[in-house]
C-alpha cells in the first residue's frame, strides 16, 4: 500500500491521512476515474482527522471530518460544474476555494502552500478544458437552433422546417443564414444547403 501511496506523498502529505483518505475514494471512483492528486490540512493546533482535497480525473472531492473523525463527510463536483478556484495564502498555510457553476462555494484552510499551488495548477487546467467544453456545446446548440444541426435524431423533418409552415419572408430568413455563417455558426455548407431550400420555395 505505502508503494501506492509514494506518488501522493510528493508535498509533504501525511502519510496515515493520505492513506485513509485515498481507501475512502477508493470506494468511490466510477468506471476509467482515477486519483491526481490529494492535498492534506495542517492545522497548527492538533487535527487527528484533517479536512482534506481529492482531485481525479472527472471530478473534485472534498472530505470533513466530523464527531472527532468518526464521520466523514463528503461533496463532490464534475469538472463541468465547476466555475473557478481560487487560493489564498498566509502565514500558516493556504485557504483553497471552489465556486461552482451554481454559485455555491466550497472552502478548506490550512491547506500547505506548496500542496495548495499544486491543487490550483490543476484545477486551473480542468477549467481551461471546461471553458473549451461549455463553448463547443454553446455552439452546438446555437447551430441546432439555427437547424444547421440536429440534436436529436427525428424520422421526418422538424414543424418549423417544413415550407407550409414557414410564414416568414424568404430574404429575411435569407439574411439571417447569412449573419449565421459570418458569426460561425453554421457551416458553409449548412448554408449552401438551407439557402437552395429557400431559393426552391419562392
């Protein structure tokens, strides 16, 4: 177990905490997730059941002890629902906080320094990834809502793309798609395809 534990122990880490945190995890992980990295608290008072901080590969983990360790209490958040981290340091160690795409904040002191920049090297690069994420899917649904691209795969054309229901003017709509394909919404082809339907009709 300890061989397993070695590549968590590189800031100083408490071995026992590590450990038992990393068996609490252990029970917790889902199908391809594994453990980047834990950061352990270090009050400057005695702690026998520190706070501590678990990054994976799909998600933050965040563990309190409570009743004097005999409980342990957990929240958890996809990469995706995460909005930013943050780290402030003092004398005594670094204060680590999470905001969640929700708005709610998640916050451990004591954190050491050196154990604390590595939480934020990381979660500064899931973010970075998750911004690329939440943009691709932005552009995704205004592309769908645009009908260059479905969402959903249907066995007959959507209602509003049917011609009998169309009541809008044909250069309106033509405008339109054009303003689409300069803002990089749509493809060109998307474009050239919706424009000869439009051109058809009139």
């Amino acid at each position: 177990m300890i061989n397993n534990l070695k590549k968590f122990l590189n800031e100083e880490q408490d071995p026992k905490a590590v450990e038992k945190i990393i068996e609490k995890v252990n029970d917790l992980l889902t199908n391809g997730e594994n453990i980047e990295y834990v950061a352990v608290q270090n009050k400057p008072t005695i702690n026998l059941s520190p706070d501590s901080i678990v990054l994976t590969n799909k998600r933050i983990l965040f563990f309190r002890s409570k009743t004097f360790g005999l409980v342990t209490d957990f929240q958890d958040y996809l990469w995706k629902d995460v909005s930013e981290s943050h780290i402030s340091e003092a004398i005594l160690g670094s204060t680590f906080t999470m905001t969640a795409v929700t708005g709610f904040i998640e916050t451990i002191d004591y954190i050491p320094k050196s154990q604390a920049r590595k939480l934020y090297q990381y979660a500064q690069a899931k973010e970075e990834e998750m911004i690329e994420y939440r943009r691709q899917k932005e552009l995704e649904e205004k592309r769908a809502a645009a009908g260059g691209i479905t969402v959903n795969t249907q066995t007959e054309p959507a209602e509003e793309l049917k011609p009998e229901t169309t009541n809008e003017d044909p250069m309106e709509t033509l405008l339109k798609l054009k303003a689409f394909l300069d803002n990089d919404l749509i493809s060109a082809e998307d474009y050239e395809t919706k424009k000869k339907e439009i051109l058809d009709r009139m």
